[in-house]
C-alpha cells in the first residue's frame, strides 16, 4: 500500500456504500473513530460506528440499489493528518421498483498516520445539501397515458378506474383503510415536460374555456409553484398493497406522496365554488 492511501480508501469506501459490506471500514477506522452524520448526534469510538455504518447499509442497501460517487476536491497532507473533502452523490433505485431518487452533498474525512505508516479514518463529517425533499410511497397504475384523454371543466366525470400500487416498504401503513369509502391522494405533476422551468413561477392562470386568467391557487391548473395534485378517489377494494380504485385523473405512472382517508363534515349547501360558479363548464 502506498504511503497517501487516499485513492485508494475513497474508492474502496464508495465500493462498500453500493454493495453494502463493511470491511473496508473494519480495516481502516481508528479505534478514537468519530462519526457526525447530518442531522443527528456524533457516534464516538470504533464500535458505535461500525455498529451504525453496518446498520446503515443493512437498511439503505435492503431497500435500494445504490449508485455512489464521491468527487474529491482536494486532499491536504500536514505532517501525521490528513484531510480528503469533496462531493458526495447517490441515486437510490427502490427494490421494489418504486420511484428513483437522488441525493448529493459533501464529505469532509480526517486521517491519522500511526507510527508504522499506516493511515486511519478518525473523522466522517458530511452534509446534505439543503433541499426539501418527499420520498414517493407509490405510483399511479392510470388508463390515461396522455393529458389530453383526462376529462377536465367543472362538470367533467371522473369514473375512469385505476390503482394506487404502494412500495411493499409502506404496505404496513395501509393496514385498516378498507374500512373508509373514500381516500384523498397527493401526487406529483410529473409529467409536465420542459414548459415547467419556463411557466412555474407564473402566478395567474387561464384554464383552457376560462374567460379569463385567475389566480393560480383557485385554480386546478398542474403549473404551480409547487407541482402537486390532490385527488378523492373512491376506494373500491384492496389487493395487499395494490388498491383498485375510481376517480384517477392522473397519468399512468403519477408518483404518490401520501394516502389518507376523505372525511368532511361541510354540508353541500355551504360550500361555495368561486369563480366557477360564473363560469358554468370551466375547468377547475
């Protein structure tokens, strides 16, 4: 082994991350080892952080496949320590064939030279690149492939009948929802094409046989700030994690962010429908 290993350890870590062995870290860690992950307390000596990295990669890479990449910056040598900072990247494809993933943000790793000339890992500091971030529960299984076969206009029908297919991660959570007739669904527009940068930020919106443009969140419209959709669907049965139900009026492979049962206790004679109720047959 060379003297400034360093090449070699980064390669030999991003390796472990992605098939989820830990020896490389058994071999290299200092027994004064700290770890200070982002977001949670420091892991202090050898043992709690082999015990936390392995349980990491049991949990991550059982649930994942994993593509790693660590993009050194610099590596900086000063007499018996070390330091190896850069980027750190991962895309994380669900097992069960869920919604792919991605996250990025950077490493700091500190080493020490013993007297024997070995180099070993004392410090692990990283950080996530601020961003707020939902992990899909699921996907939409719609007959509609395209945008211009969904009915739209306050007086449009959606009877078309789909399935709300939740990651076998989530199934757990679905335990009693047979019990309820009706489900509100959070998705993701995301399906919207390249228009989106450009329309995103555009706060009034003209539905397609509105007479005029309204503001963004009194209408349906899927370019908001925030591309999400809320649908009620009625649900019809369940098939483990797989519900069959009536109401989709997302594309064919919509990601879900949330499932939760409709409940409301307005009477129909209170509620008010704005600008639609002038605009008799405008989509919402």
């Amino acid at each position: 082994m060379s003297q400034t290993p360093f090449d070699d350890y980064r390669a030999r870590i991003v390796a472990a991350e992605e098939t989820g062995n830990p020896a490389v870290f058994e071999e290299i860690l200092a027994d004064d080892a700290v770890i200070l992950p982002p977001g949670m307390p420091a892991l202090e000596g050898r043992e709690s952080c082999l015990a936390f990295i392995t349980e990491v990669f049991r949990t991550m890479n059982g649930l994942y496949q994993r593509e790693v990449a660590c993009d050194s910056a610099e590596v900086v040598v000063s007499g018996n320590l070390a330091f190896d900072r850069g980027r750190f990247s991962q895309r994380l494809s669900p097992r069960d064939g869920g919604i792919q993933e991605s996250e990025e943000g950077h490493y700091l790793w500190m080493y020490r030279r013993d007297e024997a000339g070995k180099w070993w890992l004392v410090r692990i500091i990283g950080s996530v690149t601020p961003e707020t971030h939902y992990t899909p529960i699921g996907v939409v299984r719609s007959p509609y492939s395209d945008r211009t076969q969904i009915p739209k206009g306050s007086g449009a029908k959606h009877d078309a009948q789909g399935v709300l297919e939740v990651r076998a991660a989530y199934e757990e959570g679905l335990t009693d929802i047979e019990g309820f007739s009706h489900l509100y669904v959070i998705w993701v527009f995301n399906q919207l094409g390249e228009d989106q940068a450009v329309d995103e930020n555009r706060l009034m919106r003209q539905p397609p046989t509105a007479d005029r443009p309204h503001g963004v969140f009194s209408t349906r419209s899927p370019w908001r700030p925030n591309p999400l959709g809320l649908t009620v669907v009625k649900l019809l049965s369940r098939d483990g994690r797989r519900l069959h139900v009536e109401g989709i009026d997302m594309l064919d492979g919509t990601p879900i962010l949330d499932i939760k049962p409709y409940l409301s206790s307005i009477p129909a004679e209170e509620l008010k429908r704005g600008w639609m109720e002038l605009e008799r047959g405008r989509p919402a």
